[in-house]
C-alpha cells in the first residue's frame, strides 16, 4: 500500500499529456500482451484495426491507424525505452513549453511518422524499410526530442560508457545509425516512422520559433488550455500562463533561493553574469549585466525571448 500511495503522488505531480500518454502506452501494453497476444484472432484484430498498415488502400478505410499505432509496442524493451525518453526529457518540455505544444509535438509527431511511412510505402513498394505494419510510439518520442533539439540546441545528454552529448547530435545520430542499421540487414525498426517523427518535431518547433503558430492545434487533446509558453512573442501572459511552472525554470527558481538564503546567512553568494543580445560583443571589458535583468526580462516578455546564449547560460547556471 505505502508504494501504490507512493506512485499515486508521483503520478499525479507529472504534467498531464505525459501523464496521459504514459498511461495509454502502459496500460495497452499490458493488456495487449496478457489478453490479445496469446489469440490468434486477438492479434488479427490487433493488426487489421489498430495497427499501421500503409497500403494505400487499406489506410484510407482505416484512418484512424495513423494515431492508434502509436500506442501499441512490439515488445517489453520497445516500450519501456520510449517511455523513459518521454520521462527523461518529455515531461521537461511539457513544463516548460505547455500541454498545447507538448501535444501538437508528440501527436503531430506519430501523424508525420505515418504519413512518411506510407507515402515511402507507396513509393517503393518493395523495399522492407517501409513496409507494414507499424506500432509504437517512436515517431512522437522522435519528434518531441527533434523539437526540444530545435529549441534548445545547447541541451545535451548523459550517455553511459560516452559521456555527456549535445541533444541535436544524439538525434541526428541516432537517425543515421537507425538507416545505416537497416542497410546492413538489421532490420526490424520503421525507418520511415522514425525519420517522419523527427521530421514532424524539427518542423514545428522551427515555425514556432519563427513566430508562426503551428501548434495551436494541440488543443484538441487539451481541452480549456492555453498554448503556454510559446505564444507569448504573440500573446501576452495570463495569469493562469505566468503561474505555469517548467522543469528548467523551476530549477532556476530553485537556484536562486538557495543563493537569497546564502547572502542572508552571511556567506558570499555564488554571482553569475551574462552577456545581454546587445552586449555579448563587449563581454571582454566586463560590463555584464546581472543574471537578475535577465529573469526580469522572462517574467516580462516571457523564456523565448531570451537568446539561444542567454538560455543557455541560464540554463548552465541553473545546474550547479
């Protein structure tokens, strides 16, 4: 009882798309496997209904494949590995961005992965790369970190055995190990999902930085929420919005209490300075300005305002 009481409050602390898509992705998991798995005519059902299958004629009776795929795995390892990537960073990219974009990423994300796999499936009809059918929830984990690569190219991962690697590097990477993978006969893996989803993710996130509004649609699998962050070059900040918190600025926040704690107590505060967008070339003569400015400048012209510079320094400061 104390580690279900335990889970219940870990669970209910996590953003509410991630929370939900965790959910689905488990709870299919395991009743696919203990129920429909072990029937023939389960599994058949399983393929002709939910599953992706991208011949033409097939998918365009059966629409509904290009999101319900995405939520059935092949196997234990499949799944637990998408969701702890939508663990390690999803739920930070939920918090900082909004549920809205967080939805229009992971979702957009498993609709550009079918939709790639079945225009290549159309395109080479013989080629196993592209053949069906498709589960899993690949494309929409693909494009969430395709998309917080975009934003935040200056994050990066700790890998065991390598060590510390830039996100973009890591996605990139990964792609090209996943074709270079199936070249060499280790089939097996959705090439078209996977390279789809990044696609999808990397495409949205460069029309929200470029000021369009191409997540707006998110909204459908959120109903009554705000965009969140990333509108706020567009819009200006609601209360409910301004209250919303986000893993890196919780951080942050975290960061600076501990440093108001330390200058009342007497000890010397740890004083990080930056360069500002119009003094980074003047950095040599010492004239910075405090990091203070720039968490004014987020609480008045919100996080995206801030330089790719100035996030991540921000964001560096945030950790130590």
């Amino acid at each position: 009882m104390e580690l279900w009481r335990r889970f219940r409050f870990w669970y209910s602390l996590q953003p509410p798309v991630f929370r939900v898509v965790l959910m689905i992705n488990v709870v299919i998991y395991v009743v696919y496997n203990l129920i429909l798995a072990n029937t023939s005519p389960g599994v058949a059902a399983s393929l002709r209904i939910f599953w992706l299958d991208p011949n033409v004629p097939e998918i365009l009776t059966h629409p509904w494949q290009i999101l319900t795929y995405g939520f059935f795995h092949g196997g234990f390892l499949h799944v637990l590995f998408n969701m702890l990537w939508l663990y390690w960073l999803g739920r930070d990219f939920e918090r900082q961005h909004g549920s809205v974009v967080f939805a229009a990423v992971f979702f957009g994300g498993v609709i550009g992965a079918a939709f790639l796999t079945v225009v290549l499936h159309a395109a080479f009809p013989g080629t196993p790369w592209f053949a069906g059918p498709v589960i899993g929830a690949s494309g929409g984990v693909l494009s969430v970190l395709a998309a917080m690569a975009t934003f935040h190219p200056y994050l990066s991962v700790s890998l065991l055995l390598i060590g510390r690697v830039p996100l973009p590097v890591l996605v990139i990477g990964f792609l090209i190990l996943d074709l270079a993978m199936s070249a060499g006969g280790g089939g097996g893996t959705a090439i078209g999902a996977h390279w789809g989803g990044a696609l999808a993710g990397y495409l949205m996130a460069r029309g929200e930085r470029s000021g369009m509004n191409v997540t707006g649609w998110g909204r459908v699998f959120v109903p009554g929420a705000s965009r969140g962050r990333s509108s706020s070059r567009r819009e200006s900040r609601s209360s409910a919005q301004a209250a919303e918190q986000d893993g890196v600025l919780d951080r942050m926040e975290n960061w600076l209490e501990e440093r108001r704690l330390r200058k009342e107590g007497g000890k010397p505060a740890r004083i990080h300075k930056m360069p500002s967008a119009d003094t980074k070339r003047d950095v040599s003569d010492g004239s910075e300005p405090d990091i203070d400015k720039l968490l004014d400048k987020i609480s008045e012209q919100g996080y995206d305002s801030l330089t790719d510079e100035e996030k991540k320094i921000l964001y560096e400061a945030s950790q130590k």
